[in-house]
C-alpha cells in the first residue's frame, strides 16, 4: 500500500503541476480500481497539452527538486504508462502495482 500511495501522490503532483503551468480550466481526475489478484490499477488525467516524459538518472542531479516522478513510477511500479484521452490536449499517466491487497 505504502508502494501505491507513493505512486498515487507522484502522477498527481505531476498533472497538477502540468495543468498550472497550462491553464488548464479541467480539473485533474483520478480512477482507481481492484483487479484480479489483489492489483491496484490507477490513472490520473488532465487536459494539459503534451505527453510526460520519464527522465533517465543520468540527466538529474543530486540537488534537483522536481522531475523524478515518472522515473518513480516506471521503477515501483509493476505496469505503467502514458495515453492521451479525449478530444483534447489532455493525457493520462496510468500503472498498476500488484500484490496491493484489497483489504
């Protein structure tokens, strides 16, 4: 649980930190559900323009604030990935971390 919670505040952070940046007037959605086996399945959306993407280690510094969040999402999680959704600009940042338990 503590593994999704991570990964839920991070593709959160990162659509609402997108949608400031572009005005976004959509507010940042998020879908989670229990599939088979205990996996936790969770999508975040926004409308802002442009897909995320996850940078490598080498590009970051040590001292960096922001911009690890996909990097944490693609290492902890089991599946993920990145779709644009509707007739909009918008995308989603969607992953998957099995063994979560639905208790």
């Amino acid at each position: 649980m503590d593994t999704a919670l991570l990964l839920t505040s991070e593709a959160v952070t990162n659509a609402v930190n997108a949608c400031r940046t572009n005005g976004c007037s959509a507010p940042v959605t998020l879908y989670a559900e229990w599939g088979p086996y205990g996996a936790l399945r969770v999508l975040v959306s926004d409308d802002a323009p442009g897909l995320p993407a996850q940078r490598s280690l080498a590009r970051d510094t040590a001292d960096a604030e922001n911009g690890r969040g996909l990097l944490i999402i693609g290492s902890s999680a089991t599946d993920w990935g990145v779709c644009h959704h509707g007739p909009g600009p918008g995308k989603a940042v969607w992953f998957q971390v099995n063994g979560a338990g639905s208790s």
